[in-house]
C-alpha cells in the first residue's frame, strides 16, 4: 500500500517511534456522548457554535477518519478501556441482543454481556499502576459500584459513574448515587466540568489522567433555557435545525473552554495532551451527519465516525489534518507508548500506536480495522419511522478507501469506496466482485483469529408478512 500523507501525518510501513526522553505527561480525555461526526464547527456545521473545540482543533491535530469501534455506547467504551475489539470482552449492545419485534428477527443473535468484567485490565488500571492520578467524571456505562464500577477498574477518584446509560435528568437533584446533588437547578454537564477542574488542580503536582465522559449530548434532550434561545429562529444548516440540541452542544463546548483555560491557569498546557472524541454516531431525527450515511445503532459511516483532535503543544504541530482511518482500540497503546509505560507481556491490544502519526516523526504501517456486531437495534418510531431496523447482525472490515459489510441474514455484501463515495450509495459488490471477496477473505480471517462468534440459529418466530 503506498504512502498516504496529509501534512506531518505520515502514513507507511515502518519503526515506531518512541518516547524514552519525553517528560511524563498529563493526559485529558474527553468523550462526549452521542456527538456526530458533523456536530462541530471544525468539522463543518454551521449550525452548532463550538468556538473551544474549533479552537483546540486549530492549536492540534484533526483526524478525519476517526471511528468508535461500535456504533452505540456500552460497547465502545468498553473497547476504549480494554484496547480489545468487541468479541474478546463480549459487550457488543447496549442492554439485550435481541431488540425489536421478534416477527422481524431472522436470526437468534449472539448473547451480549452487559458489564465488564474485572479481570480486564483497563487503561486506567494501567496508567495508575504506573504512577498517574487518575480521574471519571461522567458517563460508565461499564458496571457499578466496588468491583465492576470506576472505582473498581483502576479510577482513583469517580464522580457520576454508573451502569445507567443516561442520566434520569440534567438537572439536579440528579437521582444518581455517585454524584452529591447540587443546588436545585444546577446543569450536569456544567457539574461535571466543574468537578473536572477540581481534579486538575488536585493533581497539578503529580501526573493525571482524566477521563471526562460527559452525559451529553446524550437523550434526554434537556437544555439549559438560556442558552437553547439563541438559536430559536437560527436558520437550519440542512437538517441540523434542532434548538435545544444545539444548546446541549454549545454547552459541552463551554466545559471544553475552561477545562483548557485551567491548564493554561496552571502552566500545565504544554505538558497535557488532550484528546477529544465521541462514543459513537449522533442520534438520527435530532441531528445530521450529511454527507454520511446513517447515524447512531448503524455500521455505515455516520454511525461510526467520530470528530477527533488530539493537541500536545511542542509535539504536535497546530493545524494538522490526518486522513489515516484510525480506530479507538489505538488509544490504549499510544496513551501508553506517550506515558512511556512498557506493556505488560499478558495484556492483549488489539490497537496500534498512533504516535507517529500526532508527531510525523516515523512511520505507520496502516492496516485494516473491523467492527463485529451480532445483535439486532431496533430504529425508534417516532425519530426513524420509516425504517424497522438501524442495523441487523453484521461484520465489517476498511482497509484503505474500501469498505465492506457481511450482513448475516441472508449474506449479502456491500462494498462502497469511501474516497469516491463519502455517502455509501453505490454497492460496488457485484460490480468489483474480486475486490469484495479479497475483503470478505480478510474479514473471514480475522474473525477465526478474534474467534468472533456468527449468528447463525434460525428464529421461529420470523414473520414479516
């Protein structure tokens, strides 16, 4: 494969590099929940105003083939944890495999696991065994509690963390037991921003991983009313148009401004790298990712792709754009290689480091990604009525522009060239026959090697006359 280069983001075959002479840094993860790939001014929306991310985008590097490894919550955060593609850790779903009307369900789906199990050795399990604070603020969605919550799987401080999905209300009193309600009326994502820049200055003196998941942008949508006015009456930028969403965005971006104020405060800015992303695509009916297809619950581009910058000032140059697909499994091993923590022999990561990519100083051997999904989501009646399904069981492998999805109902493939067809709308399977089965060969192979379980029991109740 020939070398793909945007700027200082190098793509090829090569060493990695290595970061044995730099200063142990901080780290800054922010994850926001259910933010589209196009819900961000850097990454064209005209319609939601995000000036802090758009700015930390300017001072870093944006890629722009950047994918969650699910295309909903639960088991993309657990893939982010573990550095594991979903069939080793078994979270494939939220809540049950077998979502939707039984009548409509060819297949017996896989059975999901809901909570990670503690035996995994999670990046904040690592990062903390090595010395680093470590902090969540924010959504879990992992388990709860001593064991299977923050606490138990290498978080030194948790505030808001548990297996719920969403928060009950934006506003407190938050019916959440690991967050103390604040004043009647306080905003949550507000709360946890606060909480947030407490953590940073407890920690200054000492290296910190902060891992701030924010509830939003994630349903309930409840928006601060003072700020959901400004955009009563904002022309629409084609479908995104939803007021009270887009108050719920500015909002998040508002954290995001005084998170980074505080590390300037601090003078910890240049020794931090920050790291913003999304869990998965953003909800379809509330907001758009045009020119991508689909939205939250689909394998195709607009429920997988996520907005992505990372800054590290003094090492990555500002302003960069990389086109290099990567994958969230990758910031395991990159957090590590930056942290200069050597792997421990027994840990699995299915990832790669990414470094050389942020720094263009060596070279990255680009591969293909996959996403496996045995399970079946149902699309929501009153947001998508016109469809039955957001996605049936599938698997999925990119490797370089091509593309190709294995639904297991009937088998049908679907190849799309993602440099030619942004929008995925012409199956290319039948009529690049060899370039399909090149990939389904590769797709075939990786599952045998991940030992991917294939749902392939017939349900007795399929009727969909």
């Amino acid at each position: 494969m020939g070398l793909l280069i945007a700027t200082s983001c190098v793509s090829g075959c090569s060493s990695k590099t290595t970061s044995e002479e730099i200063e142990k840094p901080n780290f800054v993860f922010i994850m926001v929940d259910d933010l589209g790939w196009k819900d961000v001014g850097f990454m064209g929306s005209n319609y939601y105003e995000t000036s802090n991310i758009d700015k930390l985008a300017d001072r870093g590097i944006v890629f722009t083939n950047a994918y969650a490894n699910a295309p909903n919550c639960a088991p993309s955060r657990a893939c982010l944890m573990t550095g594991q593609y979903t069939p080793r850790h078994g979270i494939y779903t939220v809540n049950n495999p077998d979502r939707g009307e039984s009548r409509y369900r060819k297949l017996i789906p896989i059975p999901n696991t809901t909570t990670l199990d503690n035996s995994f050795v999670t990046l904040a399990e690592t990062m903390r065994s090595a010395g680093y604070r470590t902090g969540m603020m924010g959504k879990w969605h992992l388990g709860e509690g001593e064991e299977t919550g923050p606490e138990g799987q290498g978080f030194d401080v948790n505030v808001g963390g548990c297996h719920k999905g969403h928060p009950a209300t934006y506003f407190s009193p938050y019916k959440n037991m690991f967050i103390e309600d604040g004043p009647n009326g306080e905003y949550l994502t507000d709360r946890l921003t606060d909480e947030a820049v407490k953590f940073i200055e407890g920690s200054k003196e000492d290296p910190f991983f902060l891992y701030l998941p924010y509830y939003a942008v994630h349903t309930p949508i409840q928006p601060k009313p003072g700020v959901k006015n400004k955009y009563e009456g904002k022309p629409a930028d084609g479908k995104q148009n939803n007021p009270a969403y887009a108050a719920m965005v500015e909002t998040v971006d508002a954290g995001v401004g005084r998170i980074m104020n505080k590390l300037d405060e601090l003078m910890l800015t240049n020794n931090t790298v920050v790291i913003f992303f999304s869990d998965n695509g953003g909800v379809g009916g509330i907001t758009d990712m045009s020119p991508l297809r689909g939205s939250k619950g689909m394998l195709y581009e607009g429920g997988i792709r996520e907005p992505m910058i990372v800054r590290w000032p003094g090492t990555i140059k500002p302003g960069i754009h990389c086109d290099v697909p990567v994958i969230s499994i990758d910031f395991y091993p990159t957090i590590l290689e930056i942290a200069g923590i050597k792997k421990p022999e027994d840990l699995i990561l299915d990832g790669e480091n990414i470094l050389p990519l942020f720094t263009g100083g060596g070279e990255f051997c680009e591969r293909a990604i996959f996403w496996h999904f045995p399970a079946y989501l149902q699309a929501s009646n009153n947001l998508l009525p016109d469809l039955i399904w957001r996605t049936t069981p599938v698997s999925v492998i990119r490797e370089g522009d091509w593309k190709l999805l294995e639904f297991f109902e009937d088998g049908h493939l679907e190849l799309y060239n993602l440099k030619k067809d942004i929008s995925e709308s012409n199956n290319l399977a039948e009529q690049i026959p060899e370039q399909a089965k090149s990939l389904h060969n590769k797709l075939l192979n990786w599952r045998t090697k991940i030992n991917a379980p294939v749902p392939l029991e017939l349900n007795p109740d399929y009727n969909p006359e």
